[in-house]
C-alpha cells in the first residue's frame, strides 16, 4: 500500500483504497495506522473532536468473564510505546480469575482509544493459546511439551501462537521456524511421513536422516509408516543404536491412534533389547486427558496441535473507569480504578 498514513477521520476510512495483495492478513503498519479496529472507534474520534473532548484523560480497565493464562502483553506495549499512556499489566504467563483486572490503561483517549479492538484482539487470542498449552504443560507433569499447532491456523498468526505457547504457556519448542525464533529457541520437529513414503523404507530413511543432520540435533524417527510401530521401533533402533534419541508415534485414527496400549508395548520391546535410552514421543490428536492417560503408559514427549491451536479465545473486555479524574462506569460495572495488587508498571 502507497501513502500509508493513520486513521484519524471517518473520512479517511471512506478515502482508503487497497491495491492488490497476495495474501489477506493485515501488516504491522496497518495495524499501527489503525485500519484494523472497528469502525466506530473512529467514528467516536469525529463526535469526541467536535465535542472538545477527544483528549480528555482516562483510565480504561480490561478484564475477562472467564479464567485463563494472560498473554499478547508484549505486542499491546508494542502498539503503545511512545503514545504517552501508563500501562499497568499482569506478566505474561500469570493466571487470572474471571473479571480480574488483567491490564490498566491512564493516558489520553485519543492516544489510544480507537486500539482497543486490537488491543483486546491480541490479549484475547493470546491469552486463549496460552492457557490451551499450560493445560496440556500441566498434564504432562514435567515431560516435555511441544508445539505443533502451526498447521491449525493461519499463517499469519502461527509465530504469534507458537510464541506464546513457550513464553507464557510453558510448551518446550515449537515446530513453527518463526514461532519458535521469536521465542528465542530453535524450531524442533522430526520428518514427516512425506519423506518416508517417498524413500520408500523407514530404516533407509532413518539412516539418511542421521547422516544429514548436523551433530547438536536430536535424531527422532517416525515409526508408523510402512509397518508394525513396536516392530519398526526395533528396527530402527537397531540400525542407528545409540545415535537414536527417540521414535515417534503418530498413528492416525484410522488405525486407534496412538494408544496407551500401544506406548507400553513399544517401551517394553525396547527395553527388553537395551534401547532403554530411547524416548518415546507421541502425536496426533492429544489433549491434556490424552497426555494423562500417554504419560502413565511411558510417553515421554508430547507433540501436540489442534488443542492449543483451537484454544478458545479468552474474550477480554475495555471499560473506561476514570474520565478526567472522576470515578465512572457503564451500568453493571463498578465506576473507578479496582485494585489489583498484581498488576505493575510496564510503561
């Protein structure tokens, strides 16, 4: 887009014309130029300007109905970094109760008041994301937790799921290159059944994976291709011996997924023959019920997609608390600040 300029005026919104794009996911400029919040928002600039009272300071509170992980914290301070606002938050990767203050807001309404739609979008899918991945964190109970959603969602938003999933949700890595960067970790995943199929055996694909892969990375092979999982394990294991970290297991639906029946067959196999060093990851379908029931049979990693992916968003709502230093609030809501002794200065 040529001549970005923010919005300030309804008029603007009338006067925006947008050139052809390859993709349909909005950029940083125009999410800073304000050209994803709703409308109004911008229509409230024009009455409040008239009115004289578009830079009358306030203090906006946010809360949730429901309980969750908080997250979306860093790129909020992102959005309002240098606007000459306060902002009052909880730490990413802090539980809070529902109707908790989760963040606080003083500044100008016009410093940040037509945000809010973003500013509760990043909080809200954030925090939904967040609290998907600490679940499935908890019930793996110190085992390693991976994140594999990237493929759930749009691609956009993938690294800013991924992210949260390690930096608040307390998932050990991500498959997501950008994700798992900008979480400041390497990106982890094993092969997928693609390159299987197309070498055409699992041991031979196995072999050609140990001898490419750079030293510092972990060899995991998945092992439900072509045959019997405990038998490929075996083979496998077999042929790489104490070059192998670990077999996945992926088994579709198709065929009972990956049970706990079958985990305990594969660990035992193993260990009868002495790969007792060999981990056993599974994939496929889990929730933190799964990854219970996983973790009991000998699971010890857990690649995990769809849950944290389709993690319910945490809807967060904005309420204006204080209008020029006088107490006041929708109906329903209490009027003035409500205090959280958790919450700190980040800006």
């Amino acid at each position: 887009m040529k001549d970005m300029k923010n919005i300030e005026f309804f008029e603007d919104v009338s006067a925006l014309q947008l050139g052809s794009r390859p993709f349909y996911s909005a950029n940083h400029d125009e999410i800073m130029a304000g050209y994803t919040t709703d409308v109004y928002f911008v229509k409230t600039r024009d009455l409040l300007r008239e009115n004289g009272t578009l830079d009358v300071p306030v203090v906006a509170e946010i809360f949730s109905k429901e309980a969750g992980v908080f997250a979306g914290l860093s790129e909020v301070l992102s959005l309002l970094r240098g606007k000459g606002v306060e902002v009052y938050s909880l730490d990413e990767g802090m539980s809070f109760s529902p109707k908790e203050v989760v963040c606080r807001i003083h500044g100008l309404y016009s410093a940040f008041g037509m945000y809010e739609t973003v500013i509760l979008g990043f909080l809200a899918a954030s925090s939904g994301w967040a609290t998907a991945a600490r679940e499935c964190v908890r019930a793996a109970n110190g085992r390693p937790v991976l994140c594999f959603g990237a493929r759930h969602v749009h691609p956009a938003v993938a690294p800013v799921m991924e992210r949260v999933a390690l930096d608040a949700g307390g998932c050990a890595g991500a498959s997501c290159i950008l994700g798992a960067k900008m979480a400041k970790a390497e990106p982890q995943g094993t092969i997928p059944h693609a390159a299987v199929l197309i070498v055409g055996d699992t041991v031979k694909t196995a072999l050609l994976y140990n001898s490419i892969l750079p030293e510092r990375e972990s060899r995991i092979i998945l092992v439900d291709t072509f045959k019997d999982e405990a038998e490929e394990s075996l083979l496998v294991a077999r042929a790489l011996k104490k070059d192998l970290h670990g077999v996945r297991l992926d088994t579709p639906g198709e065929r009972g997924g990956v049970s706990p029946a079958l985990v305990r067959e594969v660990r035992w196999r193993l260990d009868v023959e002495g790969f007792n060093h060999v981990k056993i990851v599974v994939s496929g379908g889990l929730n933190p019920e799964r990854i219970k029931l996983l973790l009991h049979a000998g699971a010890d990693v857990f690649g995990v997609g769809s849950y944290i992916a389709h993690g319910t968003p945490r809807d967060m709502t904005m309420d204006l608390k204080m209008i020029d230093g006088k107490p006041i609030a929708k109906r329903g809501r209490l009027p003035g600040i409500e205090d959280n002794p958790r919450l700190r200065r980040f800006l």
